[in-house]
C-alpha cells in the first residue's frame, strides 16, 4: 500500500500576490512595526540625497512603534505618506528592510519579520526597530542636530 499524497504546503499571500492585488488586511499586515519610515527625514534639495534623523513623528508612539491615530493620520500629519502598490517603487526614503520595498523589488520578507517568524516583538528585540533610538517630536528642536546614521 502507498502513502497517501502529501499536499504542498500552500505559499503565504506575499509569495502568491503582487502588492496591487493584496487585500486590505493583507497589505496592513506586512507593516513590520518598526517605525523607520516615521521618522522625520530632511532632504537635499540641490542632490535629493535624504538624510534620517531620529525624530519621531509627533502620532509616532516611540514604545511600541505604532502610529496613535493611523486611520486618521492625515488629518493631523497632511504630508504623511500613505503607502500604495502604485507609489512604492518611487519612494527612495523607505528603509531598504521595509516589506513593501522588498517586496515590490521581487525579494522575500526577511527572517526577523513577523509574519515569516511569527514573533510580532522580533522587529525591536534584533534592533531594526526605532524603541530605544527615536525621540519624541516634541522633545527634538532643530531636526539638523538629530541626523543618523541609520537606517541603511
């Protein structure tokens, strides 16, 4: 007698789905919580070279890395960023460990993120995330004297 037939284990969403055909949920769920891309930003304007700082957004909660008001964080931060399939590619500020840029360039999650380690804490326990090195917008002062050397 034969074995029975092993099905293949079925690929997670992000290997079956382009960015544009994600749901909803979907897309919300490949935010790793970082908060790298919160962090306040200053450019070039001659070599539209960016530089980070490690200022947080004043909806940034720099604890647990999480926007306090995300549904509506365009009503008090209007020149937030709201990530789309279409925008992705465009954005050369988004940190090279984003999910969304990884995954719009072809490349795979990397291994700390939660949805392939299923440890929503791994983010800031190997240090990719902003808890511990960003401070509150309302404590920083001029943004030129809190430029980084991170994220890469």
């Amino acid at each position: 007698m034969s074995a029975p037939a092993v099905e293949p284990e079925e690929l997670p969403f992000w290997k079956q789905k382009s960015l544009a055909e994600m749901s909803a949920s979907e897309w919300e769920s490949l935010c790793d919580g970082c908060g790298l891309c919160c962090l306040e930003k200053l450019e070039d304007v001659d070599t539209g070279a960016v530089s980070y700082t490690n200022v947080a957004c004043r909806l940034l909660d720099v604890g647990t890395c999480r926007c306090t008001r995300y549904a509506e964080r365009k009503r008090y931060v209007p020149n937030c960023e709201r990530l789309t399939a279409i925008n992705i590619g465009t954005l050369s500020w988004l940190p090279s460990t984003c999910a969304y840029k990884l995954l719009a360039a072809g490349k795979d999650l990397l291994w700390w993120h939660h949805l392939v380690s299923g440890d929503p804490s791994l983010v800031h326990r190997v240090g990719v995330s902003v808890r511990g090195r960003a401070i509150p917008e309302s404590k920083a002062g001029p943004l030129e004297h809190h430029v980084v050397d991170w994220p890469k």
